[in-house]
C-alpha cells in the first residue's frame, strides 16, 4: 500500500464506502451498516483520543517557540487579522447565498416535533467555560477551548520565565512528538476510516431524509466551494502573489483528509505538514496551525451557521433584519471558537440561534443531515487554516518560495523528515 499515494488511498476508501453503502441500503443490510459504522466510529474516537494532549502541547510549545521568531507579536497580530477577514468574506458568502436561495422557504417539516439539541451555547456559557473550574477536568472531559486556555496561560508563563521553564518545555516536546507519532499510525487508517464513515453515511441517509432539506444541504456545499475555490485563490493571488494550483497541491492531502474525518484538530498533524512543505517557517508554522485549528472554522462557524439562521428562521416564520445579518456576521467572527476544532458545529450553531432570539429547537430539525453537512464545513475550516499561514509568510517575505512552487510533489505519509533549512524569519516588505 505504501507504493500508492496517500490521497489515492483515501479516494479508493471513498469509492468503496459510497458502494458498500448502497448496497447496505439497497438490501437492507443491517449487519453491514452496523459494521461501517462501528469502522468509522472507532477512526473518530481514535482521533478524538489525541486531541487533548495534542492541542495542550502543541499551544504549549508553540507559544515557547515564539521566543526565537523575529517580531513574533506583528506576526501574531496579522494572523488574527487575516482569520478575521476571511472569516467575514466567509460569513457574508453565507449570508449572500441564504438571501438568495432562501433554504428554508417551502420546507415542510414537522416543526412541533423538533427538540434542542443537548449541547446548546449562549454567550454567557462562552464566555463562562472558557476558563475551567478543574484543569484535570478540561481534559477528562474533553474540553477544548478550555484547553486552549489553560494551554495558552501555561506557555505564556513559561515564556516569561525563561531558562528555569525549559525541562518543562522540553518535556510538552517529548510529549508533543509522541502524541503526533501515535497520532500518524491513526492517521494512516484514514482509508479504511473514510470506507466506514462514508458507507454509514450513504447506508444512514438515504434522498427520503435529504429531500425536504436538499435545497439547505446544496446550499451549504455550494457556499463552501465559492469560498474554497473562488476567495481562497483570490487572496492566495491579491494578498500573496501566489498560484493557488501550488496551493492546492500542497494543502490537498489536509483538505482530503478533514472531509472524511470532519475533525480540524485530528487533522491538524497533516496540516502543519502541509504548510511546512508548502515554504511556510516551522517556527511560524507550529503556531499558526494548531491556533488555527482551535479558532480558525470558516466552515463551521461562519457560512452554515449564517446559512442555518435564514433557514430556521424561514422555516419558523421570523422575519430578519439588517441588525440580524450583521450580529450573525458578529457572532461567526468573534464566537469561532466555540467549535473548538471538534466534529460537529452544533454549539456554534446554537449560540447563533440564541443571540438571535431564534428558537433552538430549530438546530434540532438539522441534527439528522449534520455529518453530511459536516464534511464539506471541516475541508473549509482546514484549508481556511492552511491559507492564512501561508499567505502571512509570503507577505512577510518569510515564505521559501522554491518550496512552495515544489509543493504537492511527495506524499504526506513519507517519513523523511522537513528539510531544516528554512529563510530567515526577519520582515521584509509586504508586496504591494
């Protein structure tokens, strides 16, 4: 198998999943359905396995490394920035799209009968769980963003002290390679894992679940296209002078790999790798991404939840104003970091609802198609995450630009090492 290229392997697991399905569907297999679904349900939990001491000592040692990154805070400062504009270009896509195609009008579904979902967020629930009451908590339960917190509080103090932190620096590196070494071992399942979600997917939802919600599924698809495929070669291009073919080479295997898995931070070893290869510094590199994966959701947190407000709204017959659109485009930039890089955008979604005055029952009419709707949202965030690192170091003229235009050219799988030598990391001037 390792004669085939990673992204071939991944595409033939894709292919078998959609046939298995069918024929789980077809012939009411119930033995099979429950087989791909079981595959599939252990490739998510084995990702989800590494993600606390993942994110915790990727943050950790990302923000350690800082120390050694010529103007670290401007370059710290531009990366928020260019989260916060694609993630606007994204948000008003969504809202765009949703005024056009109007994805709730017409739909008939038993509203009555939907409930909200068990995880439900509010801006007070935000704001209130960030900071953790019990750091061994955080982690037991899973809590990303609580995480986060406690990862960036951690590596800012060790920072600030200096050489007396380094034995625990060094020991969140070991830790760190570790984890990402056991973390490509799951990694390198992703065919098998795409066979089982996939063919659980087709076997689950068949066109009598999509129909009534085919126009705010096509929606969804098509809005995160416009921005893959249309803003992200144009900012790659603008803002970058790039190609976005070598790009798209470089980042791809991320990309592919977010879509089936729909986990940013599962993804995020295949990222940071990508934009490695693509000429991004590793200094750079180690804390754009893993920032990015907690944060950076264009997907998830700006053009569905902008979608799935007009739509819960058309549905329940609440009009929207100008003021609504804008606090829906407020909410996707500021609350991204609600979806903390997990499966799923249903706390994004909820916050929405909730600071619209829309009911949360209405996030529980799309619970059915969500891990469809997913996919498409996690190959978004993923290569929204790849992007801005990229572009930032070509703007600061840090980007080895023989790398990027050799990007896409080896398998993401091979074992050999980055090449170590890397441009100064010292600001040159921003192309014009």
């Amino acid at each position: 198998m390792r004669k085939i290229p990673f992204s071939v392997q991944i595409l033939l697991g894709l292919a078998l999943g959609v046939a298995f399905g069918f024929v789980a569907r077809s012939n009411d297999l119930s033995w099979l359905t429950s087989t791909l679904h079981t595959v599939g349900s252990l490739f998510i939990q084995l990702l989800k396995l590494a993600v606390p001491p993942l994110v915790f000592t990727a943050i950790v040692v990302s923000v350690v490394s800082l120390r050694g990154v010529a103007n670290a805070a401007r370059l710290a400062v531009k990366t928020l920035m260019w989260f916060g504009i694609t993630a606007l270009i994204a948000v008003s896509i969504g809202i765009g799209l949703g005024l056009l195609v109007n994805p709730g009008r017409g739909v008939t579904l038993d509203v009555g009968a939907a409930a909200p979902p068990k995880n439900t967020g509010s801006w007070t629930d935000f704001l209130t769980g960030i900071v953790p009451t019990n750091p061994v908590g955080a982690f037991v339960e899973g809590n990303v963003l609580q995480i986060v917190f406690l990862a960036l509080v951690v590596g800012a103090a060790a920072l600030l002290v200096g050489d007396a932190a380094e034995p625990f620096v060094a020991l969140n590196r070991s830790l760190l390679e570790i984890v990402q070494k056991a973390l490509w071992w799951v990694i390198r399942l992703a065919p098998i894992g795409t066979l089982g979600l996939i063919g659980n997917a087709v076997a689950s939802y068949g066109w009598d679940l999509l129909a009534p919600l085919a126009k705010f599924t096509t929606a969804v698809y098509v809005g995160c296209a416009l921005v893959l495929f249309v803003v992200y070669p144009l900012v790659l291009i603008l803002a970058g002078r790039l190609n976005p073919l070598r790009f798209f080479a470089g980042a791809w295997p991320a990309i592919e790999l977010a879509f089936v898995s729909r986990s940013s931070v599962g993804t995020m070893p295949v990222t940071q790798r990508s934009v490695e290869r693509l000429g991004v510094p590793r200094e750079y590199a180690s804390f754009a991404v893993p920032f990015g994966a907690t944060t950076k959701m264009d997907g998830c947190a700006a053009i569905y939840p902008a979608l799935a407000a007009i739509f819960v709204a058309q549905v329940f017959g609440v009009h929207l104003g100008v003021t609504d659109y804008l606090l829906i485009a407020f909410v996707s930039v500021v609350g991204s970091a609600a979806t903390a890089g997990l499966t799923g955008a249903i706390v994004m979604l909820t916050l929405t609802l909730s600071t619209l005055g829309l009911p949360l029952a209405g996030a529980g009419l799309l619970l059915a198609i969500d891990p469809i709707l997913d996919m498409i949202r996690t190959a978004t965030n993923v290569a929204g995450q790849a992007l801005v690192p990229t572009v930032v170091a070509a703007r600061e003229g840090t980007l080895d630009r023989a790398a990027y235009d050799a990007a896409g050219r080896r398998d993401l799988t091979d074992p050999e090492p980055v090449a170590e030598t890397r441009p100064d990391l010292s600001p040159a001037p921003a192309p014009a």
